[in-house]
C-alpha cells in the first residue's frame, strides 16, 4: 500500500503533527445537482499515516484505505452510514461511535469522533483497545456474578421445594458444613448438629453408625456420584428415613472436598414398602397361573392388567387400553363370534365365559389365547364386575398343527415311495430282464434309452424328495457360499437345456455385472427349475426369456414365457409341495410338484424372495430378487452352514 494520495503542506488548514490520535480530512463529493455521491479523504496527520500503513498488513491483507470513504469501509468495520455523516456536514452536530480493524496483524478497537468541516468533516481515531480489553473482563466478570446469584437463588428456592439441604466436608477443614435449614430439616435444634462428621453420625440411628461411616469412605474413594440410604430418630420418638447423594472431588489425585443433598425419602419408603408388598402378591397370583390375568367394569372403559402381558403380548400394563381397544387387537376373522359370545354372557345373566381367539401382539404377530372370566352380579343380578385370565395357546395349537401337517407329510411321503417311485423302478427291471433274454434284438437302443430315462427320472425325484426333507425336516437345505456371476450360471444352465430340447429358443439378457455372494450350484438348481417349467408350461413355439439386472443393493432375475396364463385360484399355493398347475408334456423333471416349493426354499435361503405374474397378455413371469451379499441374510441352519462353509 502506498500513501501517494495524501496531500502536501501546501493544504490551507494545518493538522495537529504531534497529537497521538489520528486525523483524516474528507471532503464531499456530489453530482452537478448537489447530491451526495461519496466523500474523498484530502489530509492526514502523521498518526493517520501510520494507520493506514498498518491496516490489514500481511501474505494475505484485505482491502487497503483509500482516498474514498467506502475503501475505508472494508478494513474499518462499524463506519457509520454515508447519509449519517452527511447529516453532520449539513447540522454540523458532531457524531461518536466505536471502529475496529487489524492493525499491524491485531485487532484494534478506536473510539471514532466526526465534526463537520465545511463541506466536509475531520475523523478522529483514538485508540482504545486496551480499555475495552478491560471493559469485555469487566463485563465478563459481571455477567458470571449475576449467573452465579441466580444459580444460589435456584438452588436456595429447588431445596426449599424438594425439602432437602445440602453438605460439604472439606479435607482442609475437616468440617461438614449444612445448609441454613438443616437443623430444622432433621428435627434439631440450632447448631445441634455439629460441623463434624462424628457429630453428624452421632444422629444417626446407632445400628447404622458403622454402615454410614463406611459409606462416606466409599464415596470418599468414588469416580462419580454415589447415594446410600440412612435412618434417623427426631427428638418425638419418630424414625425418619433419609437419602444422600454426593460427589467427591480431587486435587492432584487427592480427595479434598465432598458435596451433596440429603433428601427426606420416609413417605416414598413407606408407600413403596406397601406397594411392593401389594405387587408381591399379584404377582405370585400370576405367576402361579402363568396367564395375563385381567379385571373389568362392564360399566365402563378400562380394564386392569396383570404384570404377565409383558411376556405374552409384548405389552407394558400401561400400554394396554380398555375394552374397546381389547376388541380392535382381535383377529378380524375372530372378532364378531367373540364379541357376541361375551354379549350374551353378559346379557343371559350367565356366571362364566370362555372363548378361544386370536389376538395381536404389540410386534403385530398373533398369538392364539384361551380367555375365561367369571361375572359377579349385585343383588339386582346387575353385572357389577368381571374378572377372568388369558392363556396363551399358541405353542399347542402350532404342536397340533404340526402333528397334523407330518402325518399328512408321512402319508403323502409314503405313497411316494409306495407308488411313484415304484412305476420307474418296474420299468427298468423289465426292461433289465429283456436285455438278458434277448441280447440281439434290434430293439435294444430303445430299451437301453428307456432304462436311461426311467433313471434319469428316479434321480430327480430322489433329488427332489432329499431337498424337500431338509427343508421341511432338517432345518433347511444348506448353501455353500461363494462369489458368483448370475449371468454366467444362467447361460451355462440354458447351454444344457438348449441341448434337451432342440429347437426351442431361451434367449438370455444381462444388464450389469451381476455378481454377489451365493450359492453357484443351487443358483443353477433354481434357474433350471424355472426355465425347464417354462418349456414344460409355455407356448410351444413361444421363446423362454432369462433376464439378469442389478436393482440397487439387489439382483433381480426374471423368467417369463408367452402361454395360458396360470389360474388364479392357483396362485396362492404355486410354491406348496406336491403342486402341478398341469401335466408336463415331456415328462421331464421328477413329476412330484415339488420343483417351484425348491425354488422358494432356494431363494429364501439365500436371503431373497420368489414372486410369479401371470396374465393372458403378458404371459407368465417368475421374478427372484436376490440380496448382493448372502451371508448376512442367509436364513436359519442353511445360513449359518452357507457362512461357515464361505469363511472356511
């Protein structure tokens, strides 16, 4: 920065050399009609001179001053407006204010004095940096004091709310001081405390003396806020119990003060001793049935729970509602016949109901419960009251269940092996027998062919038989997980049905990479069942498309074919075992309809999940949406041998 601006001595007014404050002169500057454009500086003293040699220095500095007053704008910050300092020209009635900027690397703080100079005015700068350094502490000082008295008086007027009082010991002193309201707090008189620690115990209740003593050693010893419990007698004969919570703090490692509360805790004692004795007792009544025991006003709202509904139902007693809200958690398709049953039970003038339902749980599921209640009637046979319990079933309906679904499993299993693997089996021992017999007849090649279908047939269904047992018995069918590229198994699959069935088209399109974490071999189980379904069930004629893409953190795969379209009554159990939308025209497969029910254990097991569209226009299509990464979403026994097999 330069000061070529600054004029001579040849200027008609002389500026005070020696004075320490600085000194700029400026002129206005306005349009041919009068208006204020700007103002210009034309003088400075020498202090102004080092001002402006000083401002914003540095490898970086910011804007320097001017002859313009708006150059000075940007490195002195808080100038007043152009139209104030033109009101001074005009009224000549001085102006005062505060500047500030960095000079020489600092910052600097100016108190700032403007008087009118004929068409122009003088800026005065003194420096007051050091005074306001001192003005911010002073004020900084003042506003900590104000807090600090606010606090005392919050605190005075909290202890005086909560009745309780405070304490310190300090090491240096030795001394446990109280608070002004002690002596009264404990039924004392004035001073009768004492500012000792074995004064303080002395009022204590003499069995605890020694637990006491030992506690203040503790908290002496603890990192952070520690509390224990005391009791009291008052001069009346009375016993008082009472709460302390302190902190201990250190110096250099060394504890050197103790502060805390001592809060009055007898009446919560009291009502908590009554209340912990009446829960006791409900909640060995609970216990002891093992139900979500319930009481109801029938002439109104709210129902009381037992502490049991946790467990069953996933709900705090508090967060279960009424009876209106009772009704809305039923099963829809066990509201109306429950509702009306306790109607009439209520309304009969009966003493008992029972009924069986299902009821949501606060994690949406259903849980299927058995509810009795008893009625108690006034002498007016008015239902004044009912009471009953709720026990879930759930476990024994799913056993019967269960028992249900493999005893139907053993019989169908059963006359699997009773009758379709039999067929197979029959053809290949006579086939076998004329081989034997007639070694030279021209019709070996057809026999030998036979022989190798009928294999080939039993193999699948042995296949398919394993794969649903470890699905529906073992657990799961298990992964071996690996890195693999969709497209790849999906071409190398189609390669081997092109070959089976010639003349067909299966027409393969991959949209990105698609790879991920699977099982190769099981990914091609999967991509086999669909596609050879989709030549089984499809048009003749019509193409098999088999599309790959990435959808996010998912890989989509779609197999659709042009044909009749699957009904929709049979839909919703496509992926049941033992289900066949129609007779295959090959015969190829093992014929037990089990291939879709694999094809979604497969998936499942992968993390993924099996949907089917089906429409006269668009045909039908299986879409599987597969996780990148199966290892973390691989399901049950299969999922956890998938990633023992992928980390060994």
């Amino acid at each position: 920065m330069t000061s070529s601006w600054v004029p001579g001595p040849e200027l008609a007014w002389q500026l005070h050399a020696e004075c320490p404050d600085a000194c700029i002169l400026f002129q206005s500057v306005r349009d041919d009609a009068g208006t204020l454009l700007d103002f210009q500086a034309t003088a400075l003293n020498p202090a102004a001179v080092a001002l402006v040699k000083g401002l914003a220095p540095g490898p970086s500095p910011g804007p320097s001053p001017g002859p313009s007053l708006s150059s000075w704008a940007g490195v002195l910050r808080g100038l007043p407006e152009r139209s104030a300092l033109g009101r001074v020209v005009d009224s000549g009635t001085p102006l005062s204010f505060e500047v500030h900027g960095r000079l020489d690397g600092a910052e600097r703080w100016f108190r700032a004095r403007v008087l009118g100079r004929g068409d122009g005015f003088s800026l005065w700068l003194s420096d007051i940096t050091e005074v306001f350094a001192e003005r911010h502490v002073l004020r900084e000082e003042l506003h900590k004091e104000r807090t600090a008295r606010a606090r005392e008086e919050h605190l005075r007027l909290a202890l005086e709310t909560a009745r309780m009082v405070t304490w310190e010991w300090s090491e240096a002193r030795l001394t446990l001081l109280w608070s002004p309201n002690a002596e009264a707090f404990f039924g004392h008189p004035p001073g009768g405390l004492g500012d000792t620690l074995e004064s303080f115990l002395e009022r204590v209740l003499p069995g605890e003396w020694t637990r006491v003593a030992e506690a203040f050693l503790q908290g002496l010893c603890a990192e952070g806020p520690y509390t224990f419990q005391f009791r009291a007698p008052w001069p009346d004969g009375t016993l008082r119990c009472y709460e302390l919570v302190g902190q201990t703090y250190r110096e250099n490692g060394r504890p050197t003060r103790m502060l805390g509360v001592v809060m009055d805790c007898t009446e919560r004692e009291c009502s908590q001793a009554a209340l912990r004795e009446a829960e006791e007792r409900y909640r060995l009544v609970s216990w002891a049935t093992n139900d979500v025991l319930w009481d109801w006003n029938p002439s109104g709202e709210h129902i009381h729970w037992g502490e049991a509904c946790r467990t069953v139902f996933g709900y705090a007693p508090e967060e279960m509602g009424g009876i209106s809200w009772w009704e809305q958690q039923l099963h829809p398709d066990d509201r109306e016949l429950v509702m009306r049953s306790l109607e009439h039970v209520l309304g009969s003038g009966g003493e008992s109901w029972l009924a069986e339902y299902r009821f949501r749980r606060k994690d949406g599921t259903y849980v299927h419960v058995l509810d009795r209640g008893m009625v108690a009637r006034d002498a007016q046979g008015r239902t004044a009251r009912m009471l009953g319990s709720m026990m879930d079933i759930t476990e024994r309906k799913r056993a019967v269940e269960r028992m249900q679904e493999e005893a139907q499993f053993r019989e169908r299993f059963i006359g699997i092996l009773g009758h379709d693997l039999r067929n197979p089996l029959n053809a290949i021992m006579l086939s076998a027998r004329q081989l034997r017999r007639r070694e030279t007849m021209p019709s070996v090649p057809q026999l030998a062919q036979r022989i190798d279908a009928s294999a080939a047939r039993m193999g699948n269904m042995i296949s398919d038989i394993l794969d649903l047992t470890r699905a529906r018995l073992s657990g799961g069918i298990p992964l071996h997980l690996a890195p693999t590229s969709l497209p790849a198994v999906c071409r190398q699959v189609v390669e081997e049905l092109t070959v089976a069935h010639p003349g067909r088209d299966i027409l393969v399109e991959a949209e990105g990479r698609g790879e991920g974490i699977w099982d190769p071999e099981r990914l091609a189980q999967v991509v086999s069942n669909l596609v050879g379904n989709a030549l089984e069930h499809g048009e003749r004629e019509g193409p098999v498309f088999v599309r790959c893409r990435d959808e996010g953190e998912q890989q989509v795969l779609e197999i659709s074919n042009p044909g009749t379209p699957i009904p929709g009554h049979l839909l919703a159990t496509l992926f049941d075992p033992f289900r066949q939308v129609g007779a295959a025209r090959s015969g190829r497969g093992s014929g037990l309809g089990l291939g879709l029910f694999i094809v979604r254990e497969l998936v499942e097991a992968h993390g993924g999940q099996v949907k089917v569209r089906s429409t006269e226009e668009e045909g039908t299509t299986f879409t599987v949406m597969l996780p990148r990464d199966a290892r973390a979403l691989a399901r049950g026994d299969g999922g956890a041998l998938a990633e023992e097999a992928h980390t060994g």
